[in-house]
C-alpha cells in the first residue's frame, strides 16, 4: 500500500519558518493506531489526515503521541494543499471535525483564513504548578477548554522564557500559552505542550482562540497582528467576531513523497 503525502510550512511567507506539517488524503479512514504510528514516524507537531465527502472534508489531527481536539496550522496546510494540488474549485473549503465541528478556511491569493470557534477563558490563580513552569513569572493567569495561558510584562521576557518542561508536563491541561503585549505587533506568544509530545510548538493557530479574545478585550481592537516567537516564528493576521475568530497567514509546500506501508 502506497499513502500520498505532504509536507507543508504554515504561518510563513518563507521556506523553513513557520510550522510544519504533514498532510495525508485518503479516500476512507485508515485504523486510528496506523494513522498514529505515521505521525510518530513523522515526528511533527501534528499531522492531518482528511477525506472528501459530500459536505467538503472531514478532518483529524495527531501528534506524535495522540490525537487531537483541533489544530489550526495543520488545518491551514491540508487546505493550502486541497487548493494547490488536491483540485479543490471555490475559495471556500469546509471541514468537519468529530471533535471541533465544522471549521472553514477561505483564499484570498496567497492568505488563508481559518475560521474557528472562539476560547471560553477564565481567570483563574496563579498556583505554585504553574509558578514553576518558566524562570520569569507572569502577571495573570487564564484557563481555557484546554489550555493554560499565563500573560507576561513584555515581548522581551517571552523572547528568553526559558521553559521547566518537566513542570509543564505535570499540568493538567494540552499545553501552556505564554503571551505578552508586542513591541511591532499586537501581542507575542509562545506554545509548550510536552505532554503531547510537542515540547514547544512553533506556531500555534488553536491557541489563537484563546489568545485573540483576550487581546481583543484589552486593545478594544477587533483586527489585531500577532507574532509567535518560536525560532521558526510564525505570522499571524487575526480577527475577533464574538463566538468566532479568524486566524490568517500563509504556506509553502517543503515536499510531496509516498509512504510505503506493508
């Protein structure tokens, strides 16, 4: 058996930023420990697997260790390789996931938009677990569906965060978000999940859910810019709209292959 697959860089303008990941067409599911073990061989953040139907695309995502509830740069390649090379028509492609619902990305030229449904975040204390997490410690502390966010004085102190991954492992909860108001742009963050099996993500649209309504509460803005200060760094358009948010950037294809399966 001979498996098509693509290897994307999402949230860049340029080869070899932003965050890479895989994507997989198939024509039905493949058994969910086959789909596993190809994002484990993959290694990266996460890979998409997706089929057509007669709606648009049912969608999955997996680490390299689980399945996921949603993650937005892997939905941004599998559209950007629906558009490109998989023959997609409209400038509209709507996905369904089991877990997230329905989720939508638009073209317009180069730029893809997601738009997905917004974080319900919640103030929360700033426990001795999550004080251990960073060498600097954050001014507030908010929960969302599935991650910590922890907001910071400055782009300066996200930039050298110097993260405990074994304290940030023990949290219950996907991941954890740093995020600070940015010098250029209007705000920066970073992405740790290691019990996921992503020790720091390089971009991270899902937590922009959870990160755009609380910038847009603080800035009173509805459009804001955003930067993900991994080393790869990502670059995001963003847009609040109440119950949904838009997360734009773009791609570039890094290669196309076959996975040769017994």
């Amino acid at each position: 058996m001979q498996q098509k697959i693509y290897q994307v860089d999402a949230f860049t303008s340029k080869l070899f930023g932003g965050n890479p990941a895989a994507v997989c067409p198939l024509e039905s599911w493949m058994p969910e420990d086959l789909m596993q073990k190809i994002a484990m061989e993959n290694n990266l953040a996460e890979t998409a697997f997706y089929i057509k139907t007669h709606e648009g695309y049912d969608i999955r995502w997996f680490t390299p260790t689980m399945e996921v509830d949603l993650c937005g740069h892997a939905t941004l390649a599998t559209a950007f390789v629906l558009f490109k090379y998989e023959g997609h028509k409209s400038d509209e492609i709507i996905f369904n996931s089991v877990r997230s619902g329905t989720l939508k990305v638009k073209r317009v030229e180069e730029l893809l938009t997601l738009n997905f449904p917004t974080d319900k975040i919640e103030k929360t204390d700033l426990a001795p677990e999550l004080l251990k997490c960073f060498t600097s410690s954050p001014i507030e502390v908010f929960k969302g569906r599935t991650d910590y966010m922890l907001i910071f004085k400055s782009e300066d102190e996200i930039k050298n965060l110097q993260a405990d991954l074994a304290a940030i492992s023990k949290l219950k909860a996907r991941g954890l978000i740093a995020t600070a108001k940015g010098d250029n742009v209007d705000f920066v963050s970073r992405f740790f999940a290691p019990q996921t099996g992503v020790d720091e993500d390089p971009v991270t649209g899902s937590a922009h859910t959870t990160l755009i309504p609380y910038w847009a509460s603080k800035t009173g803005k509805k459009e804001l810019s955003a930067i993900q200060l991994s080393s790869r760094k990502g670059f995001l358009k963003c847009r609040y709209s109440g119950d949904r948010v838009e997360i734009s950037g773009e791609c570039r294809l890094y290669l196309t292959g076959k996975i040769f399966i017994e």
